[in-house]
C-alpha cells in the first residue's frame, strides 16, 4: 500500500470533479427517486401475494 500515491490520486480525482448543475442535479435526484419508489413497490407487492398465498397477516 503506497499511501503517498494514493492520496495524489485522491487528490487528482477530486480536482477532476465538478459541482453539478441544478438541471443534472434534479435529474439524478428524479431517477433515484423513481427507482426507490419501484423497489418499493415491487416489495410490497411480494410482501401482498405471500401473506396471500399464506394465509398470514
């Protein structure tokens, strides 16, 4: 583990980075948003039909 190069390399990337716009911003906020709503509901769904087909509550 070589730590001198790896924090250059932190470093580096952190650099490299930008600030999104609001645009990008609201756009990945509307995909994980969207996608944490359909995992959700995709559960809630399992959870529905196996007390169905259970009989449990």
């Amino acid at each position: 583990m070589n730590v001198p190069y790896d924090l250059t390399s932190y470093v580096r990337v952190l650099k490299m980075a930008t600030t999104p716009t609001k645009e990008e911003f609201w756009q990945v906020a509307k995909i994980a948003g969207a996608g944490i709503l359909l995992v959700g509901f995709i559960g809630f769904v399992i959870a529905v039909t196996m007390g169905l087909l259970t009989g449990g509550a």
